[in-house]
C-alpha cells in the first residue's frame, strides 16, 4: 500500500475534524496543543534530514523509517481525539441498556467479572498493565513493523488502525454509551487493585460535550470516551494479526493484546458486547485493508510498461537505439 494513501487518509481526517470545529464551533483545540504537534513535527523532520545526510547505512534507514512512522503518528493522534471528541457532541440517546441485555443474553455481567478479578491482585496487576499498554503499543509496533517489515506492511497497519478508528467515531456519533462502571454506579475507588480509572475519569467530557458546555480540548489530557465498539480490543486484534511480521516480537506482542483484550471489561469499563463487536470491526477492518492493498498493488502492477525484450527491441530492426 503506498504511503501517499495513508497521508492522504490521515490528512482528510484531520481537515474534516478542523472544518468541523470552523463551522459547528462546539469547542476550540487549545494552542498550545498546536503548537506541541508544530514543534514534535519540526523536530522530526530535523531528525530525518540529519539521518538522510551521511552515506545511506543500515542503521540511518533504520532510524529514517521510525521516524517515518512517528510523522505519521504525530498526525494521527491529534486527528483521531478530535474526531472522537466531536462525535460525542452529537448527544444521541445512550444504548447502554441495549448493551446490557446483549451481555445479559450471554450471561455476562460486568460488575461480576471485575469483582472476581479484583479478588486475584496478580490477574488484576497484570490486566491494568496491559490495558494501559494501549498508547505505547501504538507507537512500538508501527516503529518495529517500519522498521523490521517495511514500509507497506506499516502503512497497512496505520491504515487499519485509522478505517478502525474512523468507524468507531461513527458508531460513537449514532450509538454512544457510558460503559459498564458508570452505569450500574460502580464505584472505582472500590477497586484498588485493578484501578480502573479509565472507565470513570472520562465521564466528566463526555457530560460537558453532550451538554454543548465543553469548552477547550488539551489533547494532553485527552480521555478515551469511545465506548461502542471497544477501541482497545480492535487495537489487540489489529496488533495479533501484523505481528506475525515482527519475528521475536509475535509471541509476546500476543500474549500481552490477548490480555489487553480482557482487560476492556474489568479495567476499561466496557461490555462484553463492546469487546466482541471490536473483534468483528478488526477482523472487518483486516480483511478489506488487505483486498485493498491487493487492488492498489496489482494497478501498480499492471500500470507499469512491459518490459522490452530483444524481438522488440530498435536495435533488432536494424535501428539506432537512441
């Protein structure tokens, strides 16, 4: 997949998002967030010429491609909090209640599974680390697949992650939720050791841009408010499926998103419906990524010219060749 296609993906997203705020006005981006992805993306690019000057070597195209990878990143953040946070301005009706009879069909209550996990400190340990492994994983595996498997194969990546995460702000925008702990009033204090304030500390956002009261957003602080699907299982799923690409890092990269997957719910605050509903939009999300990079890649193919082979050649009518 070319990297002008997962530009080009990324920059729309961040227009549409600034284009929105220029019209609609909900809420302002603080500019002093500007300013901080200005500068992250002046140094960047600082870092790259340095690299590119010397003789190429292992090493220096090594470190071009991670920083290859973290322009993209410096973009994509910003872009996806903005979106998010927009999408919940929408305020539609909460399908919490719908979520939990969906887990109820399935025999599963959330307020259960983390009192269960609470209970285990070692579980509850290892839960609350993998779940907040979520924003370093990012970073890591799109500088490891850069650098270890090649541009296309990070470009495949980053695509995922964005057509994911562009879906989910759309189901956010028709269908949002507050998420398990909020809705049953589960006090997080109550859970020492899983310590899930992730699915409590974002509800004050989440109230004030329902509410049109939401003023200024610090990207630094930013909250994960997306609920429905969970963002963190389509993460794990995305993370499971490329790391077969990262040789010595496959096995514990699964491991740890398996486990990050079933933190959603006792750490995250989610629904088992918003964890089986991230798998299908991953899996979703693979499967088209990669019939389009199949498509992209084969109209590369077939646009190139044929190779001139010696019967076509001028010099084998008697031509000059020049």
């Amino acid at each position: 997949m070319p990297l002008r296609t997962v530009v080009f993906l990324l920059l729309g997203s961040a227009l549409a998002g600034f284009v929105w705020i220029a019209v609609a006005r909900p809420f302002t981006v603080a500019t002093e967030s500007l300013l901080n992805i200005g500068q992250g993306l002046a140094l960047l690019f600082v870092a790259r010429a340095l690299c590119a000057r010397p003789a190429r070597t292992r090493l220096t195209s090594g470190l071009i491609a991670a920083i290859d990878a973290l322009l993209v990143l410096t973009v994509m953040f910003p872009a996806t909090i903005v979106l998010a946070y927009l999408s919940t301005t929408a305020a539609a009706p909460l399908i919490d209640p719908i979520l939990v009879r969906a887990d109820a069909f399935l025999g599963f209550h959330s307020g259960a599974a983390a009192g269960v996990t609470e209970a285990l400190p070692a579980l509850a340990w290892a839960k609350r680390i993998a779940y907040f492994s979520f924003g370093p994983q990012i970073i890591a595996v799109s500088c490891a697949l850069a650098v270890m498997a090649g541009q296309a194969r990070f470009c495949h990546f980053v695509f995922a992650f964005m057509v994911s995460a562009l879906a989910c702000i759309a189901v956010n925008m028709v269908w949002p939720a507050v998420g398990a702990y909020v809705h049953f009033g589960l006090d997080c204090a109550a859970f020492p050791n899983l310590a899930p304030a992730p699915a409590c500390v974002f509800l004050g956002d989440v109230l004030a841009l329902r509410e049109g009261s939401f003023e200024t957003l610090h990207l630094a602080k930013a909250q994960g408010i997306l609920t429905f699907p969970s963002f963190h299982t389509v993460l794990g799923v995305l993370v499971w499926h490329y790391s077969r690409d990262l040789g010595p890092l496959c096995l514990p990269l699964r491991v740890l998103n398996v486990m990050m997957i079933a933190s959603a719910v006792t750490v995250g605050g989610h629904y088992l419906a918003d964890v089986l509903a991230g798998i299908a939009l991953a899996l979703a999300t693979i499967r088209a990524t990669d019939a389009l990079a199949r498509r992209l890649e084969a109209g590369g193919v077939a646009s190139r010219p044929a190779p001139v082979t010696s019967a076509q050649s001028p010099l084998a009518e008697g031509g000059s060749g020049r």
